[in-house]
C-alpha cells in the first residue's frame, strides 16, 4: 500500500456532498504535495487570501477535482 492509498483509498463516494468534501481535501493534499513546507504555505497564505482572483483559481481547481470524482462515481449512479 502506498501512502497515496491511504490518503486517497478511493474516488467512490455514497453522495454528491461527500465528493464535494474529497474534492476538496484532494486539492489540498495535491498543494502539500507541491509545497511540502508548511512554514512556505503559511507564509504564502496571505498573499492569495485577500486576492479573489487566485481564490477563483482555488475554486476552479477544485471543481475539476469534483469533475473527476463525479465520472469516477457514474454521477451518482443517475
């Protein structure tokens, strides 16, 4: 088992509302991936939490994760 299986064991979620949640928590494991220091993010934290444009960006990202999570889920078995 990889430590990418025990942070993300599976994309199959029971709701729409829990994908929205694994969404989410994967575009923050995929930012500490890219920037495993943590002082750095705290750091750079500030620069995008009062510029709405790179919050934008944030949301977007994690709209394609939830893209990826509700194919992966047969959106939700329709």
């Amino acid at each position: 088992m990889s430590v990418y299986d025990e942070i993300l064991p599976s994309l199959i979620t029971t709701t729409p509302a829990e994908g929205r949640e694994l969404a989410i928590k994967i575009a923050r494991k995929t930012i500490a991936a890219i920037q495993p220091d943590a002082n750095i993010r705290a750091k750079l934290r500030p620069d995008y939490a009062e510029d709405s444009s790179k919050l934008m960006k944030a949301g977007q990202i994690v709209a394609i994760e939830f893209q990826t999570i509700a194919a992966a889920n047969n959106y939700w078995r329709k």
